[in-house]
C-alpha cells in the first residue's frame, strides 16, 4: 500500500515538475499541509466536546446551588415580557424597509417567497403570542395590590458601612419605608447591630485586639465594643462595585462609623416614622443573657428607645405570647410560611417571606 502511495506521490511531483519547471516535493507539503489540517480538525472537535461538556457540568451545579434563583430567570420574563413584546415589534418594523426593498429586486417568486416568508411567520408569531402572554404587569383593573414597602436591609449596604448610624441615614435619605438589622447583647447587657457572630469582617477587632478575633461578638462588653471603629473595612474591602461613586464627604463619614445601639436606632426610626424589623440572636453558653436576651431587648425598646410600639414589626418567635402581652403594639411577624388558622390564632399581620417561597397566588 505504502509503495502504491509513493508511487502516486512521485507522479504528482512529476505532474508538476513538467508544468512548472523546475523540481520540489509538493507532495511532502501537500501531506504536511493536510496533517496540519487534520490536527487542527481534531483538536477543534475535541475542544468542543470539552467546552460542551464543562458547559452542562456547570449548568447542572449551578442548576443545584442556585435552585432557588432558578425561579427568578421565569420570573423576569413575566415582568419585562410586555416590553420584550413591544421591542419586537419595533425591531420588525425597523426590517420592514429592508424586507421589501429585496423582495421587490428579486427576480424569481421562490426568491421572493424565501424573503417575505420567515418575515411574515414571525409577525403572525408575534400576532398570536399576546393570546397565551402571562405578566405580572398586566392585571386587571382593581386587582392590583397596594405598593411594596421599601426596607433598608441592614439599612443602605451599598451606600455605606452596613448595621451603622451612616447606613440607616442613607435609606431615610433614599425614601425607605423601614430599617432592617441584626441584634446582638453584650456582656453587659446593651443590645447592638452586628450581623456576623464575630467582629472580625466589619471592625477593626484584628488591628485592636488580633487574639480575639475568633471570639463571639457578645463576649465583648459594650465599652470595648463602643471603640471599634465600623467603616474602614468598607472602603478596604469594597464589598461592592459602585463604590467608586462614593463622594470624599462619604467615604470620610464612613471611615469613622462605630457599631451602633440598638437604642440609638430605634431613636432614629421612630423620629423619622420608619418601620423597623430585626433578627434577634441569642447570646452563646455561658452568657448572663442567655435566657433573658428577649426581657432585655424589651427593655430597651418599650424603656429606654421611646419608639412608638406600631413602629416594630417583632419577628422573633420565641416567648412570642408573652411578648404580645408586654407590648401588644407590636405588629407581629412571621418568617415562615404557615396555614392561615395558625397565623391567626398567633394574631401575624405581617409575613417576612423570599418572594421565591411565595405563588403568585400567595402574593395575591
């Protein structure tokens, strides 16, 4: 076989030879050429079975860890679904010009045909989808519910140190509705906002006291606590990418934040009328609050913060029936989704729910 294929090789470069005039192995480059060629091939199809197969690798473990934003995707087309649809529209009108101009110069009705056809399809398609059209934004008249409060979670987090006096004024400013934050009680029994169970993300603990940067943040008493500063790490870490529109006054206000009382929030909430909701933790073993974390914090709210008692949106669960019989203003709220007898019967007003927990029908 090999003798077969260097004679044919041979007679090519002879075949050449007496046309061009003088002697090379084109077939050596010829074979070169070709094995180039089929290596590049090979490796293309390989590299696309590879790109193919970490592309479905990644989808399926996205598909695991994001199961929850997988519903938002569908979500999203239901909301901007009319403007898609109206976009659509306009992009077909904009080709409508185009369309005939080479429909009318073609010479031939298959031509023809082959032009104005798919353009006809989709506008038929674009016709008919209204008919089978579900969104969020197209609702009867009256069926429309009432406008969603705006909350500050852990107040402004983009704009400023998050759980932080600085925080809290940024979603005031911006026209929130309400505050939301994390409590926890030190040592000595001041309840304050601190989201982690560690200091060592939002303070400065590491450069102040690097041994205890592990410990729980309501081992701490409140005059060590009152010390750390609660900004810089903004503006080291840049938790987020708009943080370069921060103006000089900003970043210089969120440099000096400090962690902040609870009593000084609920100050500022109830002097501006703004709804507040927080996540309460109870303090770890061994702490002197450790069974009596709710009793404090009621001290604080209905004793020491003068907050207006239809202000607090109380979600924590535990002691709730006592805690409806010292502060019956609250507005109690669930964080869980439960049978409508049962939200009753514990007097909820309120739901503090992922809207992905939630059907259309719930949210109705």
């Amino acid at each position: 076989m090999w003798g077969e294929a260097k004679n044919d090789y041979n007679n090519f470069d002879w075949y050449n030879y007496g046309n061009l005039g003088f002697w090379f192995l084109w077939s050596l480059v010829l074979l070169i050429v070709a094995a180039i060629v089929f290596m590049y091939i090979t490796l293309l199809l390989i590299g696309t079975f590879l790109v193919l197969g970490f592309s479905i690798t990644a989808l399926f473990i996205l598909s695991v860890l994001w199961g929850d934003q997988w519903k938002t995707v569908r979500l999203s087309f239901q909301i901007t679904a009319p403007y898609l649809h109206i976009g659509a529209i306009a992009i077909m009108v904009l080709l409508s010009w185009p369309v005939a101009l080479h429909a009318i110069r073609a010479d031939k009705k298959v031509v023809q045909v082959i032009i104005v056809g798919p353009y006809l399809a989709i506008l038929l398609f674009l016709f008919l989808i209204p008919l089978g059209m579900y969104s969020p934004c197209i609702r009867e008249m009256g069926t429309l519910g009432p406008k969603p409060a705006l909350i500050g979670h852990r107040g402004a987090p983009m704009l400023a140190p998050e759980n932080t006096e600085m925080s809290f004024q940024k979603t005031i400013e911006h026209g929130g509705d309400g505050l939301e934050t994390d409590v926890t009680i030190s040592y000595d029994g001041v309840p304050f906002l601190m989201h982690d169970s560690s200091l060592r993300r939002t303070t400065n603990i590491k450069e102040v006291y690097p041994n205890d940067t592990a410990q729980n943040a309501a081992l701490f008493s409140w005059d060590t606590l009152k010390e750390l500063n609660a900004g810089t790490w903004f503006l080291k870490d840049k938790p987020f990418s708009c943080m370069g529109s921060l103006s000089r006054a900003d970043q210089n206000q969120a440099m000096n934040q400090s962690i902040y009382k609870l009593s000084n929030f609920l100050r500022l909430a109830d002097s501006q009328n703004k709804l507040v909701i927080f996540d309460l933790y109870r303090p770890p073993e061994k702490h002197p609050y450790r069974n009596s974390w709710i009793n404090r914090t009621l001290e604080v709210i209905l004793n020491e913060s003068g907050i207006r008692p239809h202000l607090v949106l109380w979600l924590e669960n535990d002691m709730r029936s006592f805690v409806q019989s010292v502060a019956p203003g609250f507005q109690q709220t669930m964080g869980s989704k439960a049978p409508v007898e049962d939200l009753l019967m514990d007097n909820i007003v309120k739901l503090n729910l992922a809207y992905t927990e939630m059907s259309s029908e719930d949210i109705r």
